[in-house]
C-alpha cells in the first residue's frame, strides 16, 4: 500500500451572527412588545441572510465551487437590511448628534482577499445605506492601489465638476464626509435628503436626553433609567473558503458631538478580521500539536526511531496484526510508505463586529486586541472575546471607577472562529468554525444560525435563546 498525499481544498460550513446594538438594556424595564419588535426583526433578518448565504446564485462574489456568496457579499447584505429597519441605530434608524443631525458610520473587513482588506467611512450624511460604500471602497481598492499613471478624461472631467477633488479612494483605508459621498456618487450608490434618516423615536429619545442634561440629572449620551443607543449594527460571516467578514455600521452615540468619529470605522477598535498560520493546532483537540487517535498512539512507537528500541518491519506487522484497537485493524505500513508525521499546520481566522461605548471600544482597540489574544497566547476565540468584552474584561476595566455611571465600558463583541487543519503533506484533517459572542452590559440585541441550521435571537441570555 502506498500513501499519496491529496491535495484536498478545505469546505468550511459557512455561518453567520449579527448584532443590533448593546449597552443598558434592562430586562425588567422592557417591554414584552418590544421585545418581539426586536425579535422579529432581527429573526428575520438573519434568516433571509441565511438563505442568501446558502443559495447558489449569481453575486457580486463567488467564494466557492458551489457558487455560494461569499462571507463579504453577506456580511453586506446582512448589514443593509438592518440599515433600512428604524428599530436599529444605523441607516434609517441612526441616532442624532447634540445638533440635531445624523452622521453616519460604517467598515467592512475581510481576513484575507483583498489589498486594502480594510475600509472605514464616517461623517456620511447623504449616502442611504453606508456599508454598501465601504464594501465598493474595498472591492475598487485592488485596483486603487496599482500603480497608475495620468489621470483618466473621466476622472480629470469628475474632478473639476466637484468640488472636492477625489479622483478615487487612492491608497487610503478611511474617508471622510464630502469626499467619502462623492465616491458614493461615482460608484452610482444612491443620495437621499438628510430628511431620510429622521424617526420619531430618535429625536424623541434626542430632545428627552438633552433635557435631562440641562436638568443635571444625566448626560445626554447614557441614561441609567432609559436605554439610549450608543452602539452599532454589524454582521460577522465565514464562507466555505474560511474567508472571515466583518461588517459594521452606525450612526454612533446618542448626542454626540457633530463631527465626532467612534470605533465603527476604525480598523481594529469596532471591526477587525485576520488570518495566520500556526504550528500544530494548540487551541484545538491534539496532543502536542497533531491530533491523536488511538491507532496513533500504538502506531508513533512501533515507528519511532528512538535508540531505546528497534523493531524490524515484519516484528511491527506481527504486532500490529496481534493487537487490535477498538476503532481501526490494518498492520503497520511499513515506514517508506508513511505518509509524513510533520507536526500539524493550522490555518486560523477570526473576525468581529463590537457595540457599545465607542470611546472605549477605542481606547482599549477591543476587537484587535481579540485577535491578538486568540492568535499569540495563544487561546480559543470565545475565550478571547470574554476577555475583553466580557464581565470584567479589557473593556469594564477601561472604564475604572467610572463603570456604571456614564456608559463608559459598556459592549459587547460578535464574531466567527475558523480554523483549518493540514498535516505534513497538506492533506485537510480537520475543519472547524464557531460563533463567537459575550458581553458586559444590561443587554446586547443578537441573532444568529445555530449548528443545526436555526435562527437564535437573544438579548440577556449568553450563547442562547432567553427563557422569557
């Protein structure tokens, strides 16, 4: 028998998870109505997305052999939906600054891909859906950054007629208001009157917030008695490729200042997604890197060339034919046709999306600082999202003393976990992916697809469905 390593290409279960938005969410201050309001919506949501993600169908991106969408083209379609719902504090339902405006925020991420694999927008006051903007700034970013020479007629005509002169994003992962909407127009992406963005519930939740200020009775970003949206909708999906997305948007704080920029379009504070390799798979079920099953375990010292022992091909085959084990009978192969026993190389990715209190999201760069735990500790993605976002986590410490009294600390962190498994001739040996989330606030508005193929919606409850 001869071993002949498979050049095998991984199929990774896509997944998804999205959020709506954390920060105090009070169970016994909610109401049942809006509680199935959110329910509903977010339910919905993440099920037409999961149709989306597992339909073959022409898309803006093909990411697999079966034609599914990729995890960019769904974290996308994902984050739109919930920029058109006003129950959510992005697109139509954006929160007002202290001025009473909507400045919109949004980033997309992918782990690998793509040159910029990066983009944040902000201070968009024009542009309908903003994620729509940050996935064509990402997708015409391979192109923005060859080298190029003159400007095109097109472009030269373009800029002249502006008034702001942006003949494209150039090199750049972030952009700014005029400029950042006149790309929006370039790209045919549709501009709608200010007037769009306005819901009654916002400016209610606006001029009531204001008021308390003036009163002394709080500040006009975070209530202890009312759940003012200070965080963002996003959505975090994998493909069959192990490709990982993140998508976010916002209108940002209630009340904030005009001109003010949060984490949401800040690479590594309120988005991230990355990719590396490591050696053997630490933060999965081996031993000492590779893993282990029983014929393994007789196999590695009847073929070890150790000096404290020698045995002869044909004493292993008698061994091996004398001692079964309880999951696989076959004699030892004899050792030139070994397939090789390198140790494992794993393949990790993980992206997320975080919502909450934005300032903190950005000192503590909570979402790079994920990875850097899972990849260099190294440990499990859950576990390091609950050390940052959960109780007691990187966040709830950045707030000091403070915790609890003006929202500073406050969030919660999506995401998915990939992992590919190769041995020494690269043939797949295990594939696992996972959804990841935790918080450390009142509530954190979330749904998701479970292993079975079922829509999950939860606000209070970790990693499941509350009990109501």
């Amino acid at each position: 028998m001869e071993y002949k390593a498979q050049d095998q290409s991984p199929r990774v279960k896509p997944r998804l998870i999205i959020h709506g938005g954390a920060g105090n969410i009070r169970r016994e201050s909610y109401s049942g109505e809006m509680y199935r309001a959110y329910r509903d919506a977010l339910i919905s949501i993440v099920t037409k997305t999961n149709q989306y993600m597992t339909t073959p169908a022409p898309t803006l991106e093909k990411s697999s052999r079966h034609g599914l969408p990729s995890s960019l083209d769904v974290a996308v379609f994902a984050v739109r939906l919930l920029e058109d719902n006003p129950l959510f504090n992005s697109g139509h339902g954006a929160v007002f600054t202290r001025d009473g405006v909507n400045e919109l925020e949004a980033s997309v991420m992918v782990s690998h891909g793509r040159k910029k694999r990066a983009i944040g927008v902000m201070g968009l006051r024009r542009v309908r859906n903003p994620i729509l903007l940050a996935r064509a700034l990402l997708d015409h970013g391979d192109r923005d950054l060859e080298p190029s020479g003159s400007r095109s007629l097109e472009q030269l005509v373009t800029s002249e007629a502006a008034d702001l002169d942006v003949p494209s994003a150039q090199g750049h992962t972030q952009i700014y208001g005029q400029a950042a909407e006149q790309l929006a127009h370039r790209y045919g992406l549709e501009l709608v009157d200010p007037a769009y963005f306005y819901t009654q519930r916002r400016w209610d939740e606006h001029v009531r917030a204001l008021e308390r200020e003036k009163k002394g009775q709080a500040t006009a970003t975070w209530s202890a008695d009312e759940y003012l949206p200070q965080g963002t909708c996003g959505a975090v999906a994998v493909d069959e490729n192990g490709v990982v997305c993140a998508a976010t948007s916002t209108g940002g704080l209630t009340n904030k200042l005009t001109g003010r920029v949060g984490d949401t379009p800040v690479p590594g504070a309120g988005f991230w997604a990355e990719e590396w390799t490591e050696h053997g798979d630490p933060t999965g079920t081996s031993d000492n890197g590779r893993h282990a099953s029983p014929w393994d375990g007789l196999q590695d010292p009847l073929a070890s060339t150790s000096p404290s022992i020698i045995l002869s091909d044909s004493l292993k085959g008698i061994l091996a034919d004398c001692l079964p084990t309880p999951f696989l009978y076959a004699p030892v192969v004899p050792a030139q046709q070994q397939r090789p026993k390198s140790k494992l190389l794993t393949t990790r990715s993980i992206g997320g999306s975080g919502t909450g209190n934005g300032d903190s999201f950005l000192r503590t760069n909570a979402l790079r600082t994920v990875a850097v735990m899972a990849r260099w500790k190294p440990e499990p993605g859950a576990a390091a999202v609950t050390h940052v976002a959960g109780p007691g986590g990187e966040l709830q410490l950045s707030a000091g003393d403070r915790w609890g009294r003006s929202g500073e600390g406050e969030g919660g962190i999506i995401g998915i976990e990939c992992a590919v498994v190769r041995d020494g001739s690269g043939r797949v040996v295990d594939v696992r992916s996972e959804v990841l989330m935790d918080f450390n606030c009142g509530g954190m508005f979330r749904a998701w697809i479970d292993d079975e193929g079922k829509p999950v919606f939860s606000i209070w409850t970790n990693g499941a469905e509350d009990k109501m």
